[in-house]
C-alpha cells in the first residue's frame, strides 16, 4: 500500500485525510476583479457617474455573477468534477 509522502500514513487507512488548499489556484487578476467589485459595492458613486443610479445594481450583480461562476469554473476543474 502507498504512504502519504507528508505523515507516512497509508492512503487506505480511514484515519488518513489529505486536505488541499485551493486558494492558490485563483488568478490574481481574479483577486483583483473581486475587489473592484467590492469596492464599488461598498462606494456607487463612482459608477453612478458613468451610467443611472437604476442600472448600477444590475451591473453590480452581472459582476458578483461572472466572478463567481470564474471560482465555481477553477474549483470544478481541479476536482475532476467531484463536488
């Protein structure tokens, strides 16, 4: 049987998990994306310059959607489409 290179632990005991943090695999550029998001979210002004007051809570959600299907999009791929 296989041993976990990092505890020794065989991979089919049941006391063994291996917990992977994906963090590292969000672009910076996503980074970036969400928090312009967030800041125009906190602070409209800027975009309520630039189109009416009606339409920014639609771009706001069209934003907040495209990057939260980006995330959902990274973490569906690394996992082989396991949830």
């Amino acid at each position: 049987m296989s041993k976990c290179g990092l505890c020794g632990e065989d991979f089919g005991s049941k006391s063994h998990m291996v917990l992977e943090c994906k963090a590292n695999m969000i672009p910076k550029a996503l980074y970036e994306k969400a928090a312009c998001w967030m800041a125009d979210n906190e602070d409209s002004c800027l975009l309520e310059e630039t189109m009416p007051k009606e339409d920014v809570d639609l771009y706001l959600l069209d934003k907040a959607d495209e990057i939260m299907s980006e995330i959902y999009d990274i973490y569906s791929q690394s996992d082989g489409g396991r949830n």
